[in-house]
C-alpha cells in the first residue's frame, strides 16, 4: 500500500540485509559453518556487545557471568514486593517468545515459560515441530522461519545436536528478519543456561564463590549436557579443579578435556564413586 | 441471590432473547439454513453495520477490505515504536479469545494467538474438542457453548464443512448469549482470513492494486478453501482476471465458477503449468 | 551471593521452616495424615482465618459460603463495564498459577484457566504429570515440588483418589514454600468448587435460597465427587432434605450418609425416577 521504509518489517521487494558481521559468511554453507571454532563464532551471535543469540557456554566471560549473578540477586530483591513484580512484570510486556520443543521438558518448558510471564512476554508454544527436512541439511526451513515472524524471541529446545544453533545461523544468515534464539537444550552438546543456574547456585552457596573451590560432577557426563556447558563455564573462574565420575561408558567427551587442558583446568577422572 | 436485569449474563429463568434479525429464523433447522444463499445470510451474521461472525469470503465488500488494508498498514505503523506496541496491546485488554482447533495447524493456530496477544487478548484452547454429536445434526451442543460462554470470541477451524458456520448459526438462534466466530478454515469450502492476507499482500505488492490485474491460482483447487475464499474477494475489484491451474482430478468447484460468471468475472483454466 | 535473609525464597541453607499450625504433625506419615478426621484438617489448611488450599467442601460454613455468593454477584455486577473488566483483570496481574491435570476435562481446565485470565494471572500447564512414584507414597515428589517453586497457586484435577490432598500435604509439610492447591477434582472423592457453583446457582434461583429446601441428586451418586462435596455442604443450610436417586449399584457412599445423620439432615434413596 504505500513505499515507506521498515526496519522491522522491510517491504516484500527490500533486498535481504544481513547484519555487517554476518556479511563475511554469505553464502557459507551450515557443513563448514558449523565446523569453525566456538571463538570465531562468537562474535557473530553477539550484536553491540551483548549475546544476541544465547547458544553455547563460550559465549560467557567471566565480566558477563557476575554481571547475571547481580541481576539475579536485584530481581529476587525487587521481587519481594509487589510494586516490584509490577514493575518486573512491565520490563518486556509488548514482547512475545515462542517456545519451539521436540523434546518432551516439562521442567526446562515451564521454567522458560513462568519466566517470560515473570518479565510479562505473552508465550506461545510448538512442540511437534517437523524439524526433519530442516536436520538433512536444507537450508530453508520455511516452519522455522514462519513461527520466528511471530515473535521477538526463540526459545528452543531440540534432540537433533546443533539444529538450535543452525536455526539461529539460519535465521542470522538466511532471512531478512532474525530474532533472538535461546538454546534451551541441544542434543547431547550443550545446555548454556541451566549452567548458568548451576553458576550462580555456586555462587551464591559458596562461601567465596567458585574460584579456588574442587567441582564434582557425576553421573551420564557423556550425554549430560549441562555438564558440558558447566565444564566450558568453569574456564571463566581461578584455581578451579573438576572431578569427573562415572562409569567408563558414561565419560567426559574428549573435546571437553582437550578443552580444559588447553585453558590449563585441573581435573582428574574416575569411576568410583 | 438479586433480580436484577442483566444484558450480558442474563438471569436463568429469562426468556432466550434473540437477535432482531434472527427473528425470522426462529425454529429454522440447521439443513435448511445451511441452503441459503451466501446473500440472505449475510445480514444475519452482521451487528451494526459490522461483521460479527466472520465466516465466508462473500461477508466483504470492496468498501470493507480498503478499510482493512488501510488498518493494516496503520497498525504496522504504529508498532513500529514501543508505545506503540503497548497501545495495541491495552486494545482488547479485557478481552479473552477461544481457539478451537480439530485440524493440526500450527501456522494458522500460532498465527491467530499471536494475532490475539499483540491485541491484549488473553487466550485458552482446545484442540481436542469431540464434534462428532454435532456434525451428526443435533441442535445443542453443550460443549461448544460451554466454552463460548467463558470467552469473548471464538476462533475455529474445523475439518468438516460448514460446521463453523453451523456453530455460529447455533450460538446466535439458539443460545442467549452468542459470541462471535471467526472461521480459522472449514472443511474444504472456505478459509476467509488468509484470503484477506492475500488480498492485502497483493494490494500492498502489485502497482496499483488489484484492480485490472490477472490473477494466477495454482495447486489443489478444488479442495484449496483459501484460493476458493479468494475467487469470491475479486469481485470486489475491477477488470480482474483469473487464470486457475491445476490437473484436472484437483480442478476448481462449479460452484465458484458460476459465481464468477454471475458476476462477469473472466477467468480461464488449465492443467498446463 | 548475598547472606540476607528472604521470605519468600529461603537461603539454600536455611532451615526448613514450618507453618506454626503444621508444627504437630512434622515427621507425620501421609498414611496416618489421611486417616484424621476431616474436622482436624481444616484448620490446618487455613491461614489467617482464610481457606489456604481449597481441597474438601467441609472446609466451606455458612459464613464463608454467603460471602463467596455475595462476592460472585459483586464480579458480576463490576465486570458489566470495561472499567470493571480491567479492575478485576489488575486484581492478581502479579500473580502465576499452574493447571496440573492428569484426567482430561476441557470444562474444568478451560474454566479455571479463565477465571485465572479474568482475574489478571498468567497460567501454565501440564497435563501428563507422572505421579506414579508420587502416589506410591514416597515423601518427596520433586516434579510437583519443583512446579510449585514456579507459581503463586497450583490448581490440580487428578485420577487418583487423594493425590491432590496428598500434594498439598506434602507442600505444607515437607517443603519450606508452599503454595496454595485448588482441588479441582480428585478421583472420586471430592470436587469442591463445583459444588460452589451449585450452591451459588441454587442459591440465586431458588425463591428464599437453599434453606428448607429438598434437594434431588440424581445419576452415578457412588463416583460422583460434585453430588458428594454438594452433600457436605448442606450441612450450611437449614431444613434441607435431600432425595438420592440412582440405580442400586452407584448409591451415595456409606461415608456420605453417616455424616447427614451425624449432622441431622434428612435424605432418603431411592432407584425410582
């Protein structure tokens, strides 16, 4: 009907315009996309300096992680009252979340949901998404792409490893209209934000905080990917050693050791617990 | 526990007060209605001038459509701030929306409770609901409203043919408290709502509009409810031409193409794509 | 990160700390918890002189039951303007409440979930709870546990006799933050708040109210958990009889019985309709 520009909505006939950083990786494809090293991906899920897209554990530096564990003690004290709920509650009230799961969670579903409502995002919700066209490699998944324009904010949850990240490269790389996407539990690789909380229970729980203290984790460290996401987080704190037991079939992935190796993380393995 | 009169809620031993123009009605059984034509019942599912259940494609003017393309494009406009965004959504505030879905749909469903929520709608739904007592033809059925009965509005869609129609030709003869129905794709025969997306797409793409312009349709016509929804919506623009794909089996019904040359609209088909 | 004491989200370390009322029955199994007589729960399940968690309808005396019908005719009256509409709509906007449902009912779900919209509360759900273990009789059901810690208000329709009780039980005596429970329908002893809504309808369409009135309870009486909670209530009422009528094999339970004579209200059965 009429010519203007949008920024949020381009007309039908705008060319796509892809986000500066993204700029350099038009045209890669997902295979070798997926294949770069977390440091260089990082940037390219961040916007003026802050996570755009929340995907993996490299993506928090210690400056960012005492940052959340201040905002989380400041909610939890403006929350006693109910003018702070108010309040709390008006933070993101235009806003909207989708909640994309092909994995039954209700514990991770509801926590993401209550917290959207928390902050006052209305939610909406898919759970049977056909993701399998989108898992062999095509690079335009209509579905995900069509759920994204209702919303501002992605919360995903997939069994496929890495299709939560390929959805954000496609979105970032592909569309002319990318929203935010948090991972909320990816395969068997990565579950950045319940490391978070296991990051700030530590905190909060120990006298000291994390630096200095000895990490025991146990159990299916092999497919247990918040443990992953925890192992790459302790980078960020000092004098921290791991103590990983579990059965011999159930161990740390080696890119996980060769990780903590290469950032001098003391940790020893063992089955007897 | 009072005596008092009530017109929304109105008391038990109250007599079922009926819309005026239902009047007529009174008594009619659902085969019969169902038989009219589009243009005796439009009358019945207007209030005021407006629609009230939004139904069939045939329920819009030219008139009307311009001012829905012209609310589009402010709407729009006015989201583009967050202001903006919060005024929206202080709209219907106060309002609850039902959707009532047996037919999977997460397009159209998503697309629909989004729609609510950018309005301040708050929504509940039911995916589940058993039909089957009312689309065998029995007069009442409880459950549908029942659950009209919590909401403001009801959005359904439905695999059998006209029974969102017959739902909101229930509620209006025989309940006293109707709410209006928005037909979210019934059966085969009509899919209003994403008729009038095409129609803003087209008017918002084309140069000029729609008017004069040959319009090609291709797939599944004779059960594609949208494009059946859209052949209505032309005649409300001048010189339109429409071209109709498809192998044979999937051609377009006769009855939209004797609407068309009721309504000396040109059209041609082909299974020569 | 901070040592400061807080309400509503106890230190990890903290002690467990008990409602003064639940101290007495600390370290009291559920099966001896079960087998008080309803007359020594109640008090348990108030706070404040207020019902806590609503779970039986012995809970309701005269008092409360003309102010909850004098409160209802006061929405009615409020919600007949928009002003009404969003006053009511701010009274609880801070607030969450989660739907557990492990027995289908779209009436009842749907019906709580808008009365909590209507009232201004965001809602969860979840409908698939396993409660096997939990029903078993172990101590700690960390799932319902776990979803409590989400919400202010935990609405719960269950299959299994007791469970909702049982979770309420558990919330109050072995958590440090419980949450209100609303039974809305446990197995097939009790549904309290729909026997609120015949009482209120009783009470607002019958000349006089409920008091000398026989009351006729017809159907499946031995399952019907709505017709058992209405019988306690009639405790309220004065010269109330009540007429059962059912076919011999779904009598009105012996339980039921014994407290109409306990509380000297006439009744009579009989299989003749």
């Amino acid at each position: 009907m009429d010519g203007e520009s949008d920024d949020r909505h381009p007309g039908l006939h705008s060319e796509q315009r892809w986000h500066p950083s993204w700029a350099p990786f038009r045209g890669m494809g997902w295979d070798e996309f997926s294949g770069m090293e977390a440091s260089e991906k990082v940037p390219l899920f961040t916007r003026d300096g802050r996570i755009y897209d929340c995907l993996f554990a490299q993506q928090f530096d210690r400056r960012l992680l005492d940052r959340l564990c201040r905002v989380a003690d400041k909610l939890r004290s403006i929350t006693k009252t109910r003018d702070g709920d108010m309040f709390v509650g008006s933070l993101l009230f235009d806003k909207r979340a989708i909640l994309v799961f092909n994995q039954p969670s209700s514990r991770t579903f509801l926590s993401f949901q209550n917290a959207c409502h928390i902050l006052g995002m209305k939610t909406s919700e898919i759970r049977d998404v056909s993701t399998s066209s989108f898992a062999k490699g095509e690079s335009d998944n209509d579905s995900v792409r069509t759920f994204s324009s209702y919303v501002h904010l992605m919360i995903m949850r997939m069994k496929e490893p890495g299709l939560v990240e390929k959805t954000a490269w496609h979105l970032n790389s592909g569309t002319n209209r990318p929203v935010p996407v948090i991972n909320a539990g990816s395969g068997t690789d990565q579950h950045p934000t319940q490391a978070l909380l296991d990051v700030y229970t530590m905190e909060r729980c120990l006298e000291g905080g994390i630096d200095g203290k000895c990490i025991v984790m146990v159990g299916d460290l092999k497919r247990g990917r918040t443990v992953r996401s925890l192992s790459y987080m302790m980078r960020n704190y000092k004098g921290v050693s791991i103590t990983y037991v579990s059965p011999e079939q159930f161990r740390m992935g080696k890119d996980i050791l060769d990780f903590l190796d290469r950032h001098g993380i003391k940790y020893s393995e063992t089955d007897d617990f």
